[in-house]
C-alpha cells in the first residue's frame, strides 16, 4: 500500500502530529502488554527473561547512541523517573519511581538494563537485583554490582 493510500486511511488527527514531540504510548496499552500478554507467553520463566531482554536492549541502545542516558532513556520508555541513590567502589544503587507498574510483576528488565549499561559504561562484568522500596507511589530500588577483577568480553 502506497504512503497516500495509507494517510488517508488514517484518522484526519493522526495525520497532523507533531513528529518533534516523542510518541506516548498509552500507560493502558502498556500495562496490558507488560502485566498481562507478557506474562502469558514467558510462564515461570519470565523473569529471567526480561533481565537477558533488558540486557540486549541496553547493548542495542547503546550501539545506537554512544552517549544514552539511562536517566532520560527510562523516562521516554515510560518506566519511571530513575536516580542514583549511592555509589561505591563495587556497586551503585538506583532508586525506579513509577506511576502505573503493578509491584506483582519482575522488575527485571530495568534491572538488567541497568547491569548491562553499567558493564558496558565500566568495561567490567555487572549483575543487578532489585527490591520493592514501597508501594505509594511506587519505589524500586535497583542494586547493580561489580568486580573490577573481572573485565566485561566485549
């Protein structure tokens, strides 16, 4: 289907977006995929799942853009407004704030998102875990370690 056919098949509003304001996605739509198809498809394994998902999507992002901010990349993804708490010689910690994530589901995804943007901005291998801050409004705090002894295969 050619570009005109398709822009007059879609809604008069559609055609007359502003392209330099970044899409939203509806938190709806997001939570039904998040906490609800997701889920179904990954069974028990889910978990595991999303932290080797947010892994590979945290390698990608950064081949893309050498300069990613985790900070703003969490806000556009619609995961929550992200800060360092502390950092260390061996670990630092992140506290997630998020306004329409259900405590029910992994946090792993973000959690491995983060260890992968840490072995890669550190050049060493990093692992993270994450635990439920408090519920209103909705806290995660992400713990992601290293050892400098053991270098990152890049």
């Amino acid at each position: 289907m050619d570009k005109q056919r398709r822009m007059r098949l879609m809604p008069e509003k559609l055609n007359h977006q502003d392209e330099t304001q970044p899409s939203q996605v509806p938190a709806f739509s997001y939570d039904l995929i998040r906490h609800e198809l997701i889920p179904e498809l990954l069974g028990e394994d889910e978990g595991r799942i999303l932290y080797w998902a947010g892994k590979s999507l945290a390698r990608k992002q950064m081949d893309l853009n050498k300069n990613i901010n985790p900070y703003d990349f969490f806000t556009e993804a619609h995961w929550g407004s992200l800060q360092t708490v502390k950092e260390s010689k061996s670990e630092r910690i992140y506290e997630l704030a998020s306004s329409h994530q259900e405590n029910k589901r992994p946090f792993t995804l973000e959690a491995g998102f983060l260890a992968q943007f840490v072995e890669i901005e550190k050049g060493v291998v990093s692992e993270s875990s994450y635990a439920i801050k408090r519920n209103k409004p909705l806290t995660i705090t992400i713990t992601v370690r290293w050892d400098k002894k053991d270098p990152a295969n890049s």
